[in-house]
C-alpha cells in the first residue's frame, strides 16, 4: 500500500500489529479502524501486488472438548473389553477344570463365571452400530453374542435325544475351532454353534416352558460324565464346551486388542484419526441404534409381542433381565463418560452430556432424565423376564411396555442432540 504520509504509515503498522493478535470476535471492529484512517488519512492506491490481506477460518469453539470425548470414549471401549476378556479367562479356566474332573460343584461355579463374564460385555453392546470393528464383515460379533440359538443344533433337546452336533460324530468326528467357527449361522441365523449363548446352552440346557415355574434350565452335570454319565456323547460334549470357551477368549482377545492404545495399525488408531465430528456420529448412532432399534424393539418389544420365552436374550440362564440393564447402562456410560470397571476402579473424564449442556441446556436435561428414567424402569422388571412377558400385553402399561417406550424415546432424543450439535444420524435398523 502506498500512504501519503509518514504519519499513516506508521499509525497502519501498529494496526497491522494488533489484528494478527485479535481474535474473530473483533474482526469487524478492524474494518472500522481501517474505514476511519481511510477517511482522516486517505490511501491513494492499492498496488496491485498486495498481499495484506487475511481471510478469516471459522473454528470449532468446542473442538478441544469434542476431542477428549474421544479419547475417554476409546479409553472406556478398550476398559470394558479388557475387563469382558479377563472375566472370559475366568470361566474358561473354570470349564477346564470342570470338564478334566465334573463335579456339581465344579458345573455351578462355571455358571456362575458365566454369569460374571457377561457383567461387562453387556454394557459393550453400546459400541455396535458405530461403524467399527465389532460390526464389520469380518467382525466377531455374530460369533460373540448371537441370538436366539435353535438347542437342536448344537445338542439333544426334550423329544429328540440324537440332534447336533454334538451327537453327529459321523458328520463331524473330529470338532476343532475352525469348524465351530464356520457352522456359526450356517443354514439359518438360528443355528448359532459358538458364543456366549452356545455355553450357556451348554451349562443350563433348555428353560422349562412352564415360565410360571420361575426356573432356568436344569441340565444335570453329570451329561459331562463319561462314566455313568446321562446323555450320550459326554466326551464331545466336554470338548465342545472347552472349545466354545476358547473361541470365546480368542474373539474378545481380538476386540480388546483392536481397541489397544499401545498398539499400532488397530482400529484405535484409525478410531483417534476420524475428524471429531465423524467420530460423535458414529458414537451418537451406535447408542441411540441400541436404545429406540436394538435394544427396546428388537430385545424387548419383539419378545413381549410374541409371549415367548425362546425370544428373549439369555432364555436358558433366566438372565435375560441382566442383560436389558446392562445394555441400558452402556448407553449411559457413554452419556456420562464414565464406566465402573470390574475391579471398581472408574475410568471416566468429558462426556457427550458436558457437550450438550454447553450447545443446549434444555435438551441435556430432557435427555438426562430419559437416561435416569430408563434406568431406574429396566431395573424394575419383574424378574425373571420370560415370566413377566406373560403378565403383560403389547400396547399395555406393564413394566416391560413402560422401559420400551422410554427407550425409544431416549433414542429419538440422542437424534434430536446430535441435530443440535449439526450432525445427522440414523437410529432405525
């Protein structure tokens, strides 16, 4: 620029000066300044090579929150997934022990690690629909916690004494890992072979049908006896239960492993590399999915719908109730950013919630109310829960139909939040 005074020029350099420190908020204020030297001091021309001039970039106030969302939200995937791996190792070494010498109390302390492993991976079913590993083509999930599981393909049921695969040692003499892997939903999505449910078929054998008993499954240690034992094939069936417990350990190793911070080229890397925004999407997707599709529609409603016990998620155990809160509090771990882990330490830090309540105040209390709500209604299901799918309707104003509507409404919500943060998902299956 050319000045016609010494006077101007130096009065712009201080101007110059102090606009490379100013922030966006006073942007316009400096064109003021520069309307008024125009006019008290005059510019006679502007050369043609110029190159004063700063264009503005708009900035993400909250960029730096957004950010440690992320990083508690990986930090809490990879803790429960840890914690879900070391309770597998629990009931494994439990089923080795059992199946080297069974006892009844041996089966009942593998029943019980059951029940244990499935505390923290009940709460990782927040992480599905999020476009990430557990979902993906190759993922395992389908080999972790697939349902509902026709018993007939995997051992004798009430009425047929010789059905699967368990008792067809001339199709299958040899089991081993990679055949269970691969009969997995081989031939219809309910000929489930491995996973947490093929165990706890395994442990339990099929639920009475009279579910005003109030009963799990009762199957009798002693099928794993190879002397005087009940059943037949006790030997398979001992194999097959330690494979199954070992596939398990493998699938979950390979979760926690994905989600390892000290690991290179995992998803955990690939999770930290996604533009902040990407990253609360598919966060966003995955719980309101689980909440309004997965869990109140596909968990809850279908089985209320049908009265049927063979419908609900852990049938054999009668944990099914276990399963409908641990699914509930996932979708608030990752509200609130914090999840209690299976030694009682808590890892925790900024959440979805410290973000809403900046962008819309309003909308975090509707939402914190809806999460609080459906917590405290799942927790209130009669138990066990193939019992109380008969003492309701579809449609009525049971405990079950309360916590559906709850949830679907809690996921409608987590869409509306992420509308306010200017992301749009899909919660519908």
């Amino acid at each position: 620029m050319v000045f016609q005074s010494l006077e101007a020029k130096n009065t712009f350099a201080v101007f110059k000066l102090n606009f490379y420190n100013m922030n966006t908020n006073y942007f316009k204020r400096s064109y003021f300044v520069i309307a008024f030297f125009s006019l008290s001091l005059g510019f006679v021309a502007c050369s043609d090579d110029d190159d004063d001039t700063v264009t503005p970039t708009a900035t993400d106030p909250n960029a730096g929150l957004k950010s440690e969302i992320k990083a508690n939200y990986a930090d809490i995937v990879y803790a429960s997934y840890e914690d879900s791996y070391n309770e597998a190792l629990e009931l494994q070494t439990a089923i080795n022990a059992f199946t080297l010498s069974p006892t009844q109390a041996g089966f009942d302390n593998c029943k019980q690690k059951w029940l244990d492993a499935r505390e923290p991976y009940g709460q990782t079913e927040a992480y599905r629909f999020a476009n990430g590993p557990i979902d993906a083509e190759n993922g395992p999930e389908g080999l972790l916690n697939a349902w509902p599981l026709d018993e007939g393909f995997v051992d004798y049921v009430v009425g047929n004494a010789t059905t699967g695969l368990i008792n067809n040692p001339s199709a299958y003499p040899n089991l081993n890992s990679n055949i269970l892997d691969s009969l997995n939903e081989t031939g219809g999505d309910k000929n489930i072979s491995v996973g947490y449910h093929a165990i706890e078929f395994l442990l339990w054998g099929q639920d009475d049908p009279n579910t005003a008993l109030k009963t799990p499954g009762n199957r009798p240690y002693t099928d794993y006896l190879t002397a005087g034992g009940t059943a037949s094939n006790q030997a398979r069936r001992a194999e097959y239960l330690k494979l199954s417990a070992s596939l398990l350990v493998g699938h979950l190793k390979t979760m926690k492993d994905t989600w390892d911070a000290s690991k290179s080229n995992n998803y955990y890397a690939t999770f930290m590399n996604l533009t902040n925004d990407e990253a609360l999407t598919n966060i966003l997707t995955a719980i309101g999915t689980l909440s309004k599709s997965e869990l109140a529609t596909e968990r809850m409603e279908a089985a209320l719908k049908q009265q049927d016990q063979e419908e609900e998620h852990s049938c054999f155990s009668d944990n099914t109730h276990r399963d409908m809160i641990l699914n509930a509090q996932g979708i608030r771990n990752i509200y609130i950013g914090e999840y209690n882990r299976v030694d009682g330490s808590i890892v925790s830090g900024k959440s979805i919630q410290d973000l809403i309540a900046l962008v819309n105040s309003t909308l975090e209390g509707e939402l914190n109310t809806l999460s609080s709500t459906s917590m405290t209604q799942v927790n209130a299901i009669p138990i066990p829960f193939d019992f109380s799918l008969t003492q309701e309707v579809l449609g009525g104003l049971g405990p079950i139909q309360t916590v559906i509507i709850t949830l679907q409404s809690q996921g409608d919500k987590i869409s509306e939040l992420a509308s306010a943060l200017g992301i749009t998902i899909s919660t519908d299956l």
